[in-house]
C-alpha cells in the first residue's frame, strides 16, 4: 500500500493506495470516527482485502481530523467533501471504473456525496446507519448495487434498511447475514464472500 495525501476543502486527508492495475478500483470508507473509527477499522481492511483478492485497486482514508488527516469533525458534511476529494484523487491516478463502498458512518457520508454529485460507477453500502442517523435527505442514490447488513444489526436493522431501498426505489442487492451485529463479530468471513462474490462479477 502507497502513503498518499489528497488534498480537499481546506483539508490534508492521510491515506492509503494499492495499485493493482486493474481496471476497477474502490474508494473505501471508514465508521464514525467519534466512536473510534478511522481507515484502519477491521471492516473497512476486510473490503481491502477482499480487493486484493479479486484484483481491484483500492484507496482508503482518513476523514477530516481523524488519524493524521488535517481539519476537525463536520458532522458529515465535511466529510461528504473529503469523499469527493479520495474520488477525484483517484480518477486522475487511475483510468477505469470507480466504485464507492462504505461501511457505517461511511456509508453515510458517501450516499450524502453521492446526492451532491459525485459520481461513481457502482456504489456498495455496508451496515448504513438508519437507526443512528437520519437518512430523510437522501433521496436518491444512483448506481447502489449492494447493500449488506447482519440479522442482529441494531444499528443498522434489516426492516429499516429496507424500507429505505424501496423509499429510493432501488434494484439493488440486499443481503443479511445470519446471527450477525453492527461490528461483524463473527461475520467477517460471511461478509468476504459476499463482497467477493460481488467485486468478482462487476466486470
């Protein structure tokens, strides 16, 4: 993995590249970093890695005040610019097909980015937070074609992560993973294969 740094809004964001010179990369999201979340949170390496594994590039980050990346806490909003910030870094060191994918806060965060215009290829969401945070101003959210949650996911319920997909009207794939909670203790290895699964047939 390259040490990178993106410069964003008025912000330094420490990050990390694996250039696999493939022709699809992810740009990777971490959870809220005033519960302890940061770009080297377990799920966020556990996408990483499942990455690796199916020769997909990748880019992970800190958002703004997190770890060594400059700026303070925005609430999301910030945020929202320091994706579109990792997304354009990595359109202009990569040629090929980007794909969003966030896990918690970070899926939060990308859907609000994704409303302000960023675009992306494909757009994955892992555990959004429907019961922590309001999604009532996310309308739409173009190109979501997986979204995963576990079974005991009080954070992220599989009822209220579904009533969300058919408000947004999307035909995405939704999967829920047996016995499962917010922080995949002892679903990691259930949530590779279907991140695997996926990344394998995106083309």
């Amino acid at each position: 993995m390259e040490k990178i740094w993106i410069t964003g809004d008025g912000v330094e964001l420490e990050g990390g590249f694996t250039d696999l010179k493939g022709g699809t990369a992810v740009v990777i999201t971490h959870p809220h970093p005033l519960y302890g979340g940061n770009m080297d949170n377990y799920v966020v390496t556990t996408i990483e890695q499942v990455c690796i594994e199916n020769n997909i590039s990748s880019l992970r980050f800190n958002f703004r005040g997190t770890g060594t990346s400059t700026g303070f806490f925005d609430d999301g909003q910030g945020e929202a610019e320091d994706v579109a910030a990792a997304v354009e870094w990595l359109k202009g060191r990569f040629n090929g097909r980007v794909i969003l994918a966030g896990y918690s806060f970070g899926s939060r965060v990308n859907a609000t980015a994704i409303m302000k215009g960023v675009s992306v290829s494909d757009h994955i969401m892992v555990s959004p937070p429907v019961a922590f945070m309001s999604f009532d101003d996310i309308d739409r959210i173009n190109n979501t074609g997986l979204i995963i949650t576990g079974e005991h996911d009080d954070i992220a319920p599989p009822a209220q992560v579904a009533d969300h997909i058919e408000r947004w009207g999307l035909a995405t794939r939704f999967e829920i993973i047996p016995g499962c909670d917010h922080f995949y203790s002892g679903g990691l290895g259930q949530l590779e294969t279907i991140l695997g699964d996926y990344l394998s047939n995106t083309g």
